[in-house]
C-alpha cells in the first residue's frame, strides 16, 4: 500500500503533465499563427511526446515511477535543445529559464545529490548553446513583437512553474512531518511486537540508513532531515521512523545527534578544543545552535561539554600518572 507521501508525489507528478502540456500546446498555436514553422515544428512533437507519456503516472504507483524521473528530466532537456540554440542566435535569454525549471522542479522528487548532478549537467548544456550556436547556421529569424511577446510568455511560464513547485515541495514536507508524527503516536499506542518478516524488513532498512550515515556523514549537514534521508535511500518518512524506532528505540532527532555528538567527542579527545573554538567544533558537527548542542550533548552523555573536557583532562592525569608508576616500578 502507497504512503501518503508517495499518493501525494504522483498526484504532483499528473499535475504537472497537465501545466507542461498546456504550455507546449500554447507555444504550438502562437508559431502556428505566427507562422514560424521550425520552432512551431520543434514545439508541436515536445507536447506530443508529453501527451503520449501522460498515461504512464496515471498507470504505475510512485515507486515505479520514481526511478523514470531522471530520465525525463534528461529527455526533456535535449528536446529544448534546438529552442534554446534559436534563441540565442536571436539575441534571447529567457529561454534559459526553461534550464532552471530542472534542477528546482526535481528538488520535488530527487534526492539532493541528484540534483546537484543535473544542475552541473544543465549549465554544461547551457555553456554548449553559446558555442554551438556560433557553428550552426541561423534558421530563424524572430520579429521585435514576436521575441518580446514570446519573452513575457516564457516569464510568466516560468514563474507558474515555480509556484508549482514551491508549493509542492511546502506540501511534500507537510505531509512528511504528519506521516513522521503518526508514526510515533502508533508506536507508542501499540508496542507489540511485529511478526518475524516486518521485523527482518525494518532490521535492513536500518542497515542501510547506518550505511548512508557511515560513507556520507549527512548529519554534518546542519539542515538534513528525515524527509532527506527517506530521498536518498529511496523510502518513506514512515518506514526510516519506524525502523530508527525498532532498531534503536529513539526518534530521528535523537538518532542524528547521537552521530554529531559522537563526532564532537572525537575531536575532543583530539584536543581540538585547544586549538579552535567549541563553536567550530559544534557546527562542524551538524548543530546549528550552541543551546540545542549543549541540550542534546547533556541528554546523550549525561554531563555538559565543559564537564567532559574537564574530565577528559582528569583522566589523561590519572592515565599518565599509571604509566609513570609502572616505568618506575620497572
């Protein structure tokens, strides 16, 4: 059975076929009017193409479509191609924005770290167009009214877009909050334990969040939540809950800080409070505030950071003091 979150990220998916499909069929009807055949040509088989493919959210949960998200963000920017080429040649940079629709729109679905990749593989295809557009022959030659028209369209479809997406991503991260809270009320009304399959399947999927937090460090990132971590495992907010709980009988927040107090206490026992200042070390840890590291280093160790630098510093005298009895007694 879909999550909340899931049903939610499909019913986005279906509604933005709607918006992009409008978009492409709008630019369809004003080259067809205006009577700029390449561009009315280039347009027409992109709206096609979104029509053929608008069935395929309608047909499969979200899981399935997930994994064809980031082909089509990589499909979709080759078909703009050729637009952004003319363009250009035509002294235009709108166009561009359609780039930006990418990078933030995926932020909806993808995980950071993809992101990051296609925003790197964007403004390589942007950096191209400036180059490719000096060797390819100018076949279209745009009119003063039609570029400004076609100008304040591409702004105005860029900024329906961006709406879109930011209210999307606002109701993604509500509705993961509520999923997260639900969770930990069920599990404090019903304790009882899960049968033998359940168990094995949220014993893995604590396996692999250990893995993420072991080669990624995410809790470094001061802003990593759990709706973060269900993206780049590629769960939900409340499977990651639930098998944090199991596993470890904590909430997220408790589990996260445990690894940044952790990595505290390793540059402690370093002496790095001795050559940079404990507000380095917290931030460098993943805390945002001095308040909530003390309050979270207090709840995890049972005594403040002062008290364990002091008695750190206690029981590297004693220690020493052990090795210098057995070298005289020898």
């Amino acid at each position: 059975m879909e999550s909340k979150l899931d049903i939610f990220l499909k019913k986005t998916a279906i509604r933005y076929f709607y918006i992009i499909i409008c978009i492409f069929t709008l630019n369809t009807i004003y080259y067809l009017y205006e009577g700029v055949e390449v561009l009315n040509i280039m347009v027409a088989i992109i709206a096609a193409i979104h029509l053929f493919i608008f069935f395929i959210p309608y047909r499969l949960d979200y899981k399935s479509i997930k994994p064809l998200i980031p082909v089509y963000l990589a499909a979709i920017t080759v078909l703009i191609y050729p637009i952004e080429i003319i363009f250009w040649q035509n002294g235009q940079i709108t166009a561009f924005l359609w780039y930006l629709v990418v990078p933030i729109g995926g932020l909806v679905f993808l995980s950071i770290k993809t992101i990051i990749k296609f925003s790197i593989y964007v403004l390589l295809l942007i950096c191209s167009v400036f180059f490719i557009a000096n060797i390819v022959p100018n076949t279209v030659t745009l009119a003063n009214n039609q570029t400004v028209f076609l100008n304040v369209c591409t702004i105005i479809f860029f900024i329906i877009l961006m709406l879109f997406f930011l209210y999307s991503m606002n109701k993604r991260n509500t509705i993961a909050f509520i999923e997260m809270k639900e969770n930990d009320l069920n599990n404090k009304k019903d304790p009882v334990a899960k049968p033998a399959t359940d168990t094995e399947k949220f014993r893995d999927l604590y396996n692999k969040i250990l893995h993420y937090f072991e080669k990624e460090k995410p809790y470094c990132d001061p802003d990593f939540t759990i709706l973060k971590l269900t993206i780049a495992i590629d769960s939900n907010v409340a499977y990651v809950a639930k098998a944090i709980k199991i596993n470890r009988n904590v909430n997220f927040n408790v589990f996260i800080n445990t690894y940044r107090i952790r990595m505290v206490k390793e540059m402690l026992d370093r002496d790095w409070h001795n050559k940079y200042t404990m507000k380095y070390i917290y931030l460098s840890s993943g805390f945002k505030h001095q308040s909530t590291f003390n309050k979270a280093f207090k709840e995890i160790e049972g005594i403040t950071p002062s008290e364990y630098i002091k008695h750190r510093a206690t029981w590297s005298k004693d220690s020493n003091a052990v090795v210098e009895s057995v070298q005289q007694f020898r």
